[in-house]
C-alpha cells in the first residue's frame, strides 16, 4: 500500500472540493425549500400548521407568534408558589389581563352569573389561535347556547408549560377572589412528557428569581438555523413515507420502539403519583365547598385513526426521543382506567376525544388546529351538561 507523505497532499484541491460538494448541497436544498410545500414555513414548526390551518387562520397564528416574541420573556413566577403566569400586556392578537391570563379584565362577579374557571396549559390558553378558538371561549360559547337562559362565563386561566402539580396549585391560590361555581382543571400531556424526561418530581415553590425553561418559540430562529431545521423536517418525512409500507404490515399507527426497563418503572411511579394529585386536588375544592372535575386531556398517539400528519409528527417525535410514543400511550390509558373507577369525585376523561377523526387535529403533535380546538370543546361541553346541572339542583335544594 503507498502512503502520501502529508506534505504532498493536495490541500488546495481537497479544499476546493469539499467547497464545490456543499455549494452544490446548498443550492439543491435552496431549490427543493423554495419549490416545495415546504417554502410556506419559516422552521419545522410552521410546516405543518402552514399546511392545515386555513388561509386567514395561518396569516393570524404568524401575527399571534410575533406578538407573543416580542415580549420577550413574557412569563413570570409567583414567589413563594408552584406556578407562573403571563406579563400583562395588549397586543393586536391577544390580551394578557392583571391577573396574568389571556382575555379581558376579570370583573366582580355578576349576581346571576355562572362562572367556570378553565386552569391549564397551553393547549387551554391557544397558542396560536384567535381568541373565539380558544377551548374557554368555544366552551362558553357552547355552554350559553345550552343553557340560553344562564350567563355562563369561562375564564381562560391557562398559562403554557404549566404541568398538574402547578395548575393546582394556582387554583388554590386564586379561588377565592374568582369565587367560581366551578373549577376546571386541565392538565395530561405536559405531565406525561415531563415524567419521560425526569420521572415523577415534587417541585418546591419558586424563589424570587426562579428561572424558567424556555417557553413555545422562546427565541426566534436565525435564517440558517430555520433551513437546517426545515431540511431535517424534509428527510424525516421522506423516512416516515418509506416506514408506512412497513406500517400497513403490522398495522400499528405508527412506528415506536419499546420502552426500556428503565422508562417502564418511571411510568409506573408516575402514573400512582399522578392519580393520586389528581384524587388529593380534586377532594380539596370538594371539602371546601367548591365544585371541581379534573379533565384528562388527549394525546395524539391514542387517536384512531392517526391523520397522515400526525403519524408524520409522531414518527419525529420519535426520533428524537426513542419510546416516547408507547410511553405515553401506556400512561394516558392506564390513568384513564385507574381515574374511571373513582366515584368521590368529578372526572371528564378526554382521552378518546378525537376518536375516528380522519382531519389534522394536532398541528405539531401536541397543540391543536382551530378546528381540533373547536371540537374537542363542544365535546367538553357536551360533558358538563349534567355537572352544571347537578350543581343547579343542589343549588335550589339550599335555597
């Protein structure tokens, strides 16, 4: 075998080459992002919103991302507490109250109104979405034409990121002053994503300069940074097409690898941990006098069937993070079964919500479309028909 002496390699030459491969990279990638689906989005995150959101809904949920970026750092802990909330303040797309929610000034309670009072995360609060598609507006919207006789109102208190133990923990700090017939308390994927990653956790209550994780969007991406992020978006969904055909096999919804040993046990603890907040949660309102139903929201990787979207989107997600997908899956089931079986207190499973549902309904996996966020309220609603009853029998039997 020759051996070059390293003096008389061609550096020049090899330079050169390796410059002529990545200008050609450059310019076929350039090509396919401007001439494809793919030339509507500004990162990965935009592809697919920009493909299942209407026209007017899209160039809105663009002017909702801007709004919301500039404001920088825009939560905010509360000392002394488990939750954050939003910086007040009023954009063209959205308003954050003094209280720190999306919506208007909350007013004294009127003598005749029936109040709901929404806690949640950011699927609650409506990334994205116009204020009327919001899952507390359509709620109340919905609710009011039920109950046309009834001045029901739904406040948005739900604040992204937010996660079971700390949704609960801003329900009891702020109850009193809401005084609501009724609270609400939202909460299912952040938790399961947050048990992956660190298993169950007890989180203490936050310093005064307590840092936050970045929030959705935190930081606007560089124009290179988007194009690798779009291009990567582009091979992942090349490979997920291939994975189909291997799909239609075995006929699973989508490609996932089997949780490690490890992931198994965390998903056990997490789930009797969960249940159980749930359970302590709920029975507090209760024992105070305060009608409360906790609602398990759903997940993608439940629905039946999977939109080609959505299979596209969970096939990157586990890509990313291998297992994920039958994580999830196993704990939003099994707390469904365990939270079935209680009868000491109010539970709205929603799991299932978007059962034989062919359209997109999750955008990226996790947030919903307009029309994802519409439905899955009207079948909230629907569910709340008998509790808002009940409340109102047990009311007159008082008066």
């Amino acid at each position: 075998m020759r051996i070059r002496r390293v003096d008389k390699i061609n550096s020049p030459g090899v330079f050169c080459a390796v410059f002529l491969f990545f200008a050609l990279y450059y310019s076929i990638s350039e090509a396919a992002l401007e001439t494809s689906v793919f030339s509507n989005a500004k990162n990965e995150s935009d592809y697919y919103a920009s493909i299942v959101f209407s026209e007017k809904d899209w160039e809105f949920a663009q002017k909702f991302r801007e709004d919301l970026l500039s404001m920088g750092e825009r939560r905010t802990v509360v000392p002394g507490t488990l939750f954050y909330k939003y910086k007040p303040v009023k954009t063209e797309s959205f308003t954050i109250n003094s209280f720190g929610y999306r919506g208007d000034e909350v007013k004294p309670k009127e003598k005749d109104e029936f109040r709901i009072v929404l806690f949640g995360d950011s699927r609650i609060f409506g990334i994205l979405l116009a204020d009327e598609n919001t899952i507390p507006a359509a709620l109340e919207k919905n609710l009011r034409e039920t109950f046309p006789d009834k001045n029901i109102k739904v406040l948005n208190f739900g604040v992204e990121g937010l996660t079971l133990q700390r949704t609960a923990d801003a329900a009891k700090h702020y109850y009193k002053e809401l005084e609501p017939d009724l609270v609400l308390l939202y909460s299912g994927a952040n938790d399961i994503n947050e048990a992956y990653i660190v298993g169950w956790k007890e989180w203490e209550p936050f310093a005064e300069n307590s840092p936050l994780l970045p929030a959705f969007g935190d930081k606007p991406d560089d124009q290179l940074s988007s194009k690798i992020k779009l291009l990567n978006t582009m091979r992942l969904t090349l490979i997920n097409d291939f994975s189909a055909f291997y799909q239609e096999f075995n006929k699973n919804d989508f490609a996932s690898v089997e949780m490690s040993p490890e992931k198994l046990e965390k998903s056990d603890v997490f789930i009797k941990k969960f249940t159980e907040k749930v359970e302590d949660t709920c029975l507090y309102f209760e024992e105070r006098g305060v009608n409360a139903a906790y609602v398990l929201s759903p997940v993608a990787q439940l629905n039946k069937p999977l939109s080609e979207i959505e299979r596209h989107l969970l096939f990157r997600h586990e890509s990313f993070s291998n297992g994920l997908n039958l994580f999830t899956q196993r704990c939003e089931e099994k707390i469904s079964e365990i939270l079935a079986a209680k009868r000491n207190f109010k539970v709205i499973d929603q799991s299932r919500v978007f059962d034989g549902i062919k359209e997109t309904v999750y955008y990226d996996g996790v947030h919903f479309t307009p029309e994802g966020s519409r439905l899955h309220a009207k079948k909230l609603s629907e569910e709340l028909v008998a509790i808002i009853k009940e409340i109102q029998n047990k009311d007159a039997k008082k008066n």
